[in-house]
C-alpha cells in the first residue's frame, strides 16, 4: 500500500440495512477506513452530497424505494463518482445476481457470508487500483 493511503485513511461508505451487519462492518473496517454507514437511499445520498469518499461497500437489499443495484447505476452518473470503486456485499447469490450486479457497475461482488480477509483485502486493494489509475 503506498504511504499516500497509510497518512490518511480512505474513506468508506458502508451501505447496509441490517443493524447488526452495520455494526460488525464499522468495528471491523474503521482500523483501515474512515467509516460512515447508511442503510437507504436517502441517508445514501446524505453522505455523498457531504463528503467525497475513496470506496463503498454496497448491499443489494436496503430499505427505502431503491436497492444497491439501483444505486450503484445513479452513482455512476455523479460528477466525480463516475470511477469510484463499489463493492457489492450480498447474500444475494445467485449468478443472475452477481451478472446484475456487475451489469450495474459495480467492480466486485461478494457474497455473504465473506471471510473477514477477503472483504478487508478486497477493499484495500479497490482503493489501491484507484490511486495508481
């Protein structure tokens, strides 16, 4: 990882409508990343019009009118979020769903349960592959 990432550390949007997930995530990752959660498309859009963030970790399932595909589809039409890297978290398993997901735009799907390793890796290395691009 380059000492850029190690000064300060990325900034994290967690999209996740279950309240327990969301704790985990945030006590987990928040050694590596500046976490902030949201569970719905409008606390969603509450965190991005604030604040400029490195990566998000999106679920499928969310609660409101929208869900993480659609989400994902909107974000990518946001000045300055067009590349950011998305990861989708989703018990969603099936391959129609990882096929949509990626149809979507997002850059990596995993499902649920992921080992802790792999989802930390995973997101570490999407904020790596975007500061070297």
């Amino acid at each position: 990882m380059t000492d850029a990432v190690r000064q300060t550390k990325p900034k994290l949007l967690v999209t996740e409508d279950d309240f327990e997930n969301q704790k985990f995530l945030e006590m987990f990752l928040k050694r590596n990343f500046e976490v902030e959660i949201c569970d719905s498309e409008q606390s969603f859009y509450e965190h991005i019009n604030k604040k400029k963030f490195d990566v998000i970790l999106m679920d499928i399932s969310l609660r409101g009118n929208k869900n993480g595909l659609e989400l994902t589809k909107e974000v990518r039409k946001i000045p300055g979020y067009e590349n950011i890297p998305i990861v989708c978290l989703s018990a969603h398993a099936f391959k129609k769903d990882r096929d949509n997901a990626l149809n979507a735009g997002v850059d990596v799907f995993l499902t649920k349960p992921v080992e802790n390793k792999v989802l930390l890796n995973t997101l570490l290395e999407a904020v790596e592959n975007k500061l070297s691009n």
